[in-house]
C-alpha cells in the first residue's frame, strides 16, 4: 500500500515537472521570438538585388543593402547567405562586412554574391557582436530571375527598348540608378554590354568607375554615345578608355550619306534642324581599332580594344532625333555591340576529377609542405626510450628504494623523453601550424595595363586552429570549390566547407568551422594591375618592358616546339631578347625543376597544353607563348602563424605578326 | 615470508616498478607504430580521415595501468637482476599516518606509471587534432580508473589474503561488480570512448558522454573500497592484539 501511495506521487511528481518545463520552453520561444520581432522592427533592412530587381541564375550579382537602424546602437556585422549546389549537396557560403550603426542612422553597404539555386532565398542578417542575430530578412530569387541577360542603360532620357531581344540575342534593356550599380567588376557578370548616355559620372564613386574599367578589360562591351552634349565625355574618368579624343562638336546640315558609311540601308532621316556631331579624332591606330568615317572623312564611330573588351563611341546621339527613331539603328547597335556571351571566369564546382588546378596545388603541398614522420623516427624514438629505461632499472643501486637520488633520476628520464617527444615531433618534424597553399595565375590583358587574375586557394589544418586570412593587394570574389575526394576513398567526401568571405575595406576569409583535418578550397577571380609591354619583332626578338611593380623570374618563351630561356627582368627594365640558338633549351623541363622545382614544370606543361587557361595555350606556330614567375598579387597579412606556400605564374601569348623566330 | 596481506601490500621500489612495467610499455610502443600513419597528410585531409594513432595508443596505455595497479600486489613486480637487492621497503602498518604515508605512496606510483606512458602518447598526440586541454582530461579520467584499479588490487588482497582465493574471486558480488564495471567501463572501451569523445564529440554515441557518470562511479567505489580495506585492517589489528593479549 505505502509502496503504491509512494510511486503514484512520484508518477504525479514528473508529470508536473514535466508540464512545468514544457511551459518554460514554450514561454522562452514566444519571448525570444517577440524578442525578435522587436529587434527586426528597431533595424530596417531594405535590398535591392541585381539590376532592377533583377538576376540572372549562375553569375555574379550585385546586392545593395540598405540598412536603417531605429533602436539602440549596433555594433556586429551584416551577413549575407546564400545556397550553392554541388554534386554533394547544397552548402551556404557567407558573405559578410562589418556594421556600425548608431541610434536613427542609416548605412547602405553592397555585396557581390553568386547565385546558383533560385529554390532557395538569400538571406540577409544583421548580426551583433555576440553572434546573435539582431535582424533579419529573405530575398525570394524565384519571382526575380530573368533569362536574358542585361543591357544596362545609363543616362538621362535615354529610351534603348529597341535592344530588348528575347529571341534571338536573349537581352533585356534595364535602367538602374546610378548607386546600384556595382562596385566590384564581377558584379557585370550578367551584363552584355553598358551604354552611358549623357550621364553625369559624378553620381559614380570611384570603385564604380574602376569596377566599370576592369569589366571592359575583362571582355565587356562598353558604348558612350556623343552627339552636341559632350560634358560625359569629357569626364576625366572617361576619356582615359575612349579610343579618340574629343575636339568639340560639328554640325553635318546633309544626313544623306551617313546610312552608307554606317553601312545600313535606311538613310537617316532629316531633322528640323542641323545634326550637331562630336567632332571625334582616334587615337592612335592599333590593330584593333576600327574607325566609321562619313563624308568629309568625319569619323562617326571608333572603336577600340581594351583588354579583352571593346569600347565604342559615337559621334552622334543615339537616343535622339534623327538616331532614335531611324530604322536602321536597331541593325547598327547591334553590330556594334556584338551581343555574346562575355568570357565567364566563374568557376564550375569540381567534377568527378580533379580539376589541373587541384592537381598543382596537390602536388605544390605534396612537395614543399610537411608530411608525417616516417616510421623510422617513431621507431627510434620508441627504441631509444624503452632502452633508456632498461639501462635504468639495471643500475645496480636501482632498487634502492629510499634513495632520494633513485627517485629523482626515476622521474628524470621519462622527463627528459617527454620534452624530446614535445620538442620533435611537435616542432621539428611535424609542426601544428595550419598550411597556407595558393596558385596564382596571372593573365597580362593586351592594350591595357591590367591582369586577369586567378587564384586558387587551399587551406589545410589538422587541428582546430583559427583559419581566418587578411589579405590585402587585390579584392577577388571568391567561391567555394567542392574538393574531389573520390582519389582517395570510396566513402561518401563530406559536402563542401562553408566559407565566410568578408568583403570590405580589410577583406578577409575564413572557414565558418575551423574542422580538424579538413582541406578549405576556394577560387577568386579579379582585374589587377599589372603594366607589361610586349612586342615580338622577326628582326629585333621580343621587347619586353616592365612597369609592374615586380620582379619576373624564371621566364621562358614557347614558340612552335621550341623553348627558349629569357631569364629575369625587373621591375623598371626594358629587355631586349632575341630567340638564337645560342638561348635554344631543348632540356628546358630540366632546367627548370633544378632552377625552381618540379611543380614549376608541371604548371608550365598545363600552361602549353590549355588545362590551365582557356585562353594560354599554344594552338598556333606562329604564337609565342611567355611563361614566368612573379611574386603573388595576392597578398595575406599574417595575423595567424601559418605555413604559406605559393605559385604565382606569369602567362602571355603574344602573336607573331611578323615571322616565326 | 609468508603469503601474508601485510607482507604483499608494500610499497614497490620504482625500479621494480618500471621493470614490471616494461612488457606494458613495448606494447604500447608496438601499438603506437601499427597505427601510425601509412598515408599522407594530404590524402587524410583531402577526406577528414583523423589517423586513430592516439586513440590506440591512450586505450591501450589505461588498459596496461589498470591492468597493472590491479596485479601489482596479487602478482608483485620482482626486482630486476642482477645486482639488485631485495626490497626493504616497510609493510603496511596499522597506524593513521602509516597508512596515509602508503596511500601517498600509491598516488605517486600511479603518477610514475602514467609518467612512463607520457612520452609514447606525445608522440601520438602530434599527428592528432586533439588540443593539449583534452589531453589533460584524459589524463585525469586515466587517472582515476588507475586509482580505482589499484584501491581495488590492493581490496582484493585484503580481503582474500591466500592468492589462490584472490585468483578464484569467490565472492558473487565482487564478481558481479567487477564483471559489470568491466563492460560498461572497461579499460580498452573506456579510454577509447573517451578519446573518441574528446577528439571526435559528433561521433561517438550518447552513452559514452558521461565523463561525470564515470569519475562519479570510479571515485565512489573506490573510497567504498578504501573503507572495507581500513575496516578489514582494523579488525585484523584488533585480532593480532587479542591474540598477542591471549598469551600466556
């Protein structure tokens, strides 16, 4: 009886503990999510993604964020997520810039964001220095996505619907506001072209311009339309990419003839009052600048190659009588632009196999970084050890067991063997500092002082150390890349890292879980400075001018099937090099792996088969290819003791315009 | 000398100790080069593949100190030859301090072993992720279940003072306790789990976070033990007196 009257109070007693606990929990998330609300409703969070709200699915995009903050101060940062797939899975990837925001301020901050999965939101978050989340917001990509990919159209009164083309070249004509326009050249991605029509620069900041500068380099298309206002073309940050100079305006009283030197078969219409004209004078001619003359030898349209991209610029108004409404301006805009695809350096998650740029970094690591002992030392050590002691308990006054002595020397010698162990195998033979390892590949662009820049990156620790790295020098956009582990096990690879890419003014990236025993990879495209001239002449050899600020080393030229070593050139030289047999390497892969090592000439031989680049290779005779090396663009600041290893390679392809060497 | 409780339960020279202990040592060492890695760092990092080096090495190295401190007095180590001198080392005395001076003993015995078994785990612990802290923890967990085994080797002698009783464990309740400690907390499964626990926390199954359950276990249990082992020398001084007083 006493026993059942017991267990009942007890039953009675954890059914009310429990009740009592569930109404905790289910208080604590009503409070924490009215918590929540409040917090969301203190800090206003106001996006606006791509161009005009609009995005196109697997390619850089721009997000302006405007934050509006109504509560007490915040301190933390603004975070941005967002989903990228793999053949393993989606994983998030975090981009994220610091924020301040006192009491009633505002701040507007923008990202570039790659975007691969429309299914699901970005989200966006303000997060405070605690790691909690303060506020927060989801972009639905789903009502956002656009096929086509973008003409943006900058400038007043501008009407270019003409350019919308759903069949055929699959572009949309979108208008943004100067502020949303992106401040990172990647942020161009889904952009075929960019029209500036009297547009005041003004409203741009200079990382617009320069984001502007280094897309055109990249490969975009840029058209600056002239016509009797030319204050956008005198803008001092234009005139430095236009391919003439501005030398007033003109006024053409007969339009009859400007359709043939336009080569379209509608004449111009007549307007009511003369047609004022940008008095253009082309720049210098290089190879690639093409130049529309009309009557009077007027030039109507230069255009130029800057880097891989292409600048043209009209004399007249193209958004304006008699241009706007003249039937032939459609055909011509189209010619002129040239609608295709711009060359994407977005990188494609790793495949099945491993990509070359994996296979060097592997073998880069493979060969310089640390590896783990060998069984010798552990042998030896062990051996050493188990001797050691064996000599000691054979001493003969070893089994005095009161002697202080005895004792002291007893605990001694395991002493002595735990600082050998620590000191060697901790220090020596296999340090715990985290592994650095990054390949660089730089990419001089032709008719411009700028490189294209790829990096890869890998980072590697066996511990769970802070794996952050500052860097500096040059702002890539950086992706995550899917390690190819099936080399290595038939068990399923873990789904790629999570990677917080920090984008600011002291950029920064880090695994968002620093894992042990874990490889982080990551790829960075970006424009970077770099001014060498290269000219080849049958008579003269190469001419080779270095203005990059660096020092190139282990250069060689590729020409048909021979090689040739050019040595070093410094930063400030001019080299003069001729290809005689007296520079003829046949054994050039020998050379270089004593000069530099054997991941050297294994970069080198991606680099003359294309695995490397989608642009060097050598695919034609009369092509020389120079190879070199140079000291890493990217720059880390070493707040987190690490060991680095790089690769940064050099790469031209200069053609042979004159007869082969 | 007789086979005699007092006589056995002596304080080892750490002469004897280190020669009883070397067997257990080359083992360790043995273990430690089987399975030091065969592959490269870059493979195992490329797949998340931890080498289990230092997971053998800390199972095996708490399987050998229990198993160690439980045999030392039901199977005392001999002095090593040749020149070595019988141990001289006093019998446990039915006095306080005596009896804390021998624990004292024990405790720093226990620490020499471990000792020993230190530099061969070092070396394991390089190539692992486990940070130095959660060495130390293990290290503290080792240290009681090696405490534990030593109160319960010197409780088994005590009690069963003939070594034939000791081997038969003719006691149903030691039996079940010991046979029950072993499988939730055996020496191999126990360091093991712990190192699993401290160097891999999202793989180990729920039962094996318990490090508080198991100090908890271990440490109450062997000041149970002390207890019956002060209590039986007790009543054993009590009988000696009484038969001293008994003579005529």
């Amino acid at each position: 009886m006493t026993r059942d009257l017991t267990s009942t109070y007890w039953c009675w007693f954890w059914l009310a503990l429990r009740a009592v606990l569930q109404c905790i929990a289910v208080l604590g998330s009503v409070a924490a999510h009215a918590q929540l609300q409040r917090a969301d409703q203190q800090i206003e969070i106001d996006a606006h993604i791509g161009f005009q709200q609009q995005v196109v699915i697997d390619t850089w995009t721009p997000i302006t964020i405007t934050v509006r903050n109504h509560g007490p101060a915040v301190t933390g940062a603004l975070d941005v997520v967002t989903t990228d797939a793999s053949p393993r899975g989606d994983y998030p990837t975090h981009y994220r810039q610091p924020l301040t925001l006192a009491r009633g301020a505002q701040k507007r901050v923008q990202f570039t964001v790659f975007l691969s999965r429309i299914a699901v939101p970005v989200d966006i978050r303000v997060i405070g220095d605690g790691g909690e989340v303060v506020a927060s917001q989801s972009l639905d990509l789903r009502t956002q996505t656009s096929r086509q990919r973008f003409v943006v159209a900058l400038g007043r009164d501008a009407n270019l619907g003409y350019l919308n083309d759903r069949d055929q070249h699959q572009l949309g004509v979108v208008y943004p506001l100067a502020e949303f326009l992106p401040a990172h050249w990647l942020g161009y991605d889904s952009v075929e072209a960019v029209v500036l029509h009297r547009v005041s620069l003004r409203r741009l900041t200079d990382q617009q311009i320069q984001a502007l500068r280094k897309w055109v380099a990249a490969g975009g298309r840029l058209l600056v339309s002239g016509g009797h206002d030319t204050a956008m073309l005198q803008a001092p940050q234009l005139t430095a990419v236009l391919p003439a100079r501005i030398q007033g305006t003109r006024t053409v009283s007969d339009t009859s003839t400007l359709h043939t030197a336009l080569d379209s078969e509608w004449p111009v219409p007549t307007g009511s009052s003369p047609l004022i004209l940008t008095h253009l004078h082309p720049k210098p001619a290089s190879v690639s600048t093409l130049v529309l003359r009309g009557a009077d030898d007027l030039p109507l349209v230069v255009e130029a190659a800057t880097g891989r991209g292409r600048v043209v610029l009209t004399a007249f108004d193209i958004a304006s009588e008699p241009f706007e409404s003249w039937r032939g301006i459609r055909e011509l805009m189209f010619r002129l632009l040239q609608p295709r695809a711009v060359q994407s350096v977005t990188l494609i998650d790793a495949q099945d196999q491993p990509s070359t740029e994996t296979r060097l970094l592997d073998q880069l690591v493979a060969q310089r970084a640390v590896d783990y002992p060998g069984h010798l030392p552990v042998m030896a050590f062990a051996a050493l050890y188990l001797g050691v002691l064996v000599l000691l308990v054979r001493r003969p006054d070893a089994d005095q067991a009161s002697s202080i002595g005895t004792h002291a020397v007893a605990f001694a010698v395991p002493l002595v063997f735990v600082a050998v162990a620590t000191g060697l195998f901790h220090r020596v033979l296999f340090p715990q500092a985290p592994l650095l390892a990054s390949l660089a590949l730089v990419e001089p662009l032709d008719n411009s002082t700028l490189a294209e820049l790829d990096l890869h990156i890998r980072l590697q620790s066996t511990r769970t150390d802070p794996l952050r790295v500052d860097y500096g020098g040059v702002s890539p956009q950086f992706r995550t890349v899917a390690n190819t582990d099936s080399r290595y096990t038939t068990q399923a690879p873990p789904p790629p890292p999570t990677w917080i890419f920090e984008q600011d003014a002291t950029p920064a990236i880090t695994p968002r879980a620093a894992l042990p025993y874990r490889t982080y990879s990551a790829q960075g495209n970006d424009i970077v400075s770099f001014d060498v001239d290269v000219h080849y002449r049958s008579d003269s050899g190469l001419e080779l001018r270095n203005r990059s600020g660096r020092t190139l080393t282990g250069l060689w030229a590729f020409t048909h099937d021979r090689a040739f070593t050019l040595g070093t050139v410094a930063d400030g030289e001019t080299a003069h090099l001729r290809f005689d047999e007296n520079q003829l390497q046949s054994n050039w892969r020998d050379q270089l792996r004593a000069s530099h090592d054997g991941v050297a000439v294994a970069t080198f031989d991606a680099l003359l088969n294309g695995e490397l680049s989608r642009r060097i290779r050598r695919d034609s005779d009369t092509d020389v290819l120079l190879l070199g090396f140079t000291r890493s663009p990217w720059q880390e600041h070493d707040t987190v003791k690490r060991d680095n290893l790089y690769l940064s390679v050099v790469a031209w392809r200069v053609d042979d315009s004159e007869g082969r060497p | 000398m007789t086979d005699s409780a007092p006589s056995r339960l002596r304080a080892h020279s750490f002469a004897a100790i280190t020669h009883g202990f070397l067997p257990y040592l080359a083992l360790q060492a043995g273990v430690l080069l089987l399975w030091w890695p065969k592959t490269s760092l870059l493979e195992r990092t490329g797949t998340g593949d931890e080498p289990a080096t230092l997971v053998a090495v800390v199972a095996v190295g708490g399987a050998a100190l229990a198993g160690f401190a439980l045999l030392m007095d039901i199977f005392p180590p001999r002095s090593p030859p040749p020149g070595g001198r019988p141990t001289a080392a006093p019998p446990l005395a039915e006095q306080a301090h005596a009896t804390i001076g021998y624990a004292g003993t024990q405790l720093a015995q226990i620490g020499y072993l471990m000792l020993l078994c230190l530099p061969l785990t070092l070396v394991a612990h390089a190539i692992s992720s486990l940070a130095a802290v959660e060495l130390l923890w293990i290290a503290a967990f080792t240290a009681v279940h090696t405490v534990f085994y030593r109160v319960l080797g010197i409780w088994f002698v005590l009690r069963w003072p003939a070594r034939e009783a000791v081997l038969k464990l003719g006691c149903p309740a030691v039996l079940v306790s010991v046979y029950a400690l072993t499988t939730v907390f055996s020496p191999c499964l126990s360091h093991a789990a712990l190192s699993y626990h401290a160097t891999a926390p999202n793989s180990a199954p729920p039962v094996l976070h318990c490090g508080a359950l198991f100090v908890g276990s271990y440490t109450v249990l062997a000041v149970l033990l002390c207890f019956d082992g002060l209590r039986l020398l007790r009543s054993r001084a009590q009988q000696t007196s009484d038969d001293v007083a008994a003579q005529p």
